[in-house]
C-alpha cells in the first residue's frame, strides 16, 4: 500500500468504524429492536443502558470507546493533516453515521477513546471527573459535558500530545466538544426548564 493511499484511508476508516451503530446493532440483535423509539431514543450508550438493559449497555459503552481508541492508537502517519483528521473521523463518524441519514449518538464514550489513545493520563482524568460529577450529579448528560470541557483543561495543562503538534490537537479537541455540547441542546434544555421551574 503506498503512502498516499494509507493517508486516504485512515481518515475515512475512521469515519467508517466511527459510524458503525453499535447500540441499534445490539438492539435489534439481542433487544427488543426498538431502541429508537424508546427513551431518548438515542443510540448511544445511555440509551441502550436504560432501555435494553445493563449488559447490552456496557457492551456499547465498550464498543463506541474502541471506535474511538483504535484508529487514533494504530493508525498514524508522518503527515500532522492525516492525523488530526483521523483523529476526529471516528467521533464525527459517531454522530454523523452516513447509515443513519447523520443521525447519530453524542459522541461522549468515542470521545473517550479518542482521549485516551492520546493519553491515558488525560483520558483517565476525564473519566474520574465523570465519575464524580454522576455521583453528584445523577445526571449522564450533565457529567458528560462536563467532563468532556474538562478534558481540555486537563489536556492543556498536561500538554501531552506524543509526538504531534499541541496546539493542533487542541484545537481539534475543541471542536470535538463544541460538537458534543450541541448534540445535547435538548438535554441541556430540558436541564435549564426544571432549574427554572424548582
């Protein structure tokens, strides 16, 4: 394969995995198939969680994070373009899938991935701020947004970003979450009605 062909591939492979819904999958396979009509009617794995039960939530938690973890982990080029592109292919490929008519998940578990295949170090620290915040919080939406702004801090401060250009990653980064945070409007919505409402 030559260089020119894999600096193609790695981005739309990304995107491809990315885009592969593991929830409505695993719904239609092992569930009652109508995981779009139920709940938020999301495929992601909160969704599948609370409609199609704990373990065909794991299992999409799981599958969703590796979509994210695995192009960005293996699949890197000597071209800085080539990789920030694949670095945010699977997320993008996550929330668009073109198998969906771009109706996609949040984006949150792929998201993960993405950060910890940069860094561990940045990936667990977003995901012990998660933690902490649902213990508190009790809300999936609420810890989510919240951990994934505090990634960026956590990754500015760190400043770990491999051999790659910092400042690009983050900007990439902020992107991801500036989508992320969208993708939630009606959550955050719903969130902002019943603050306004106790």
């Amino acid at each position: 394969m030559t260089k020119q062909v894999f600096e193609t591939l790695c981005p739309l492979f990304g995107y491809i995995l990315g885009s592969i819904p593991f929830g409505l999958l695993f719904s239609v396979t092992f569930g009652d198939g109508k995981l779009q009509h139920r709940g938020s009617k999301n495929i992601g794995a909160t969704n599948v969680f609370r409609t199609q039960g704990k373990i065909m939530g794991v299992a999409t938690f799981l599958c969703d994070f590796s979509k994210g973890f695995l192009p960005c982990y293996f699949l890197r080029s000597e071209n800085e373009v080539v990789n920030l592109l694949t670095l945010a292919s699977p997320v993008i490929g996550h929330m668009f899938p073109i198998w969906l008519k771009f109706k996609g998940g949040k984006g949150i578990a792929t998201y993960l991935g993405v950060l910890y295949a940069l860094s561990p170090f940045v990936g667990g620290g977003t995901t012990v701020i998660w933690l902490c915040m649902f213990r508190i919080l009790r809300i999936s939406a609420a810890a989510g947004i919240i951990s994934v702004v505090t990634s960026l801090v956590i990754f500015n401060y760190t400043r770990i970003a491999m051999c790659w250009d910092f400042l690009n990653h983050l900007y990439v980064l902020i992107g991801l979450v500036a989508l992320i945070i969208a993708k939630h409007y009606d959550n955050l919505k719903r969130m902002m009605e019943k603050i306004r409402s106790a």
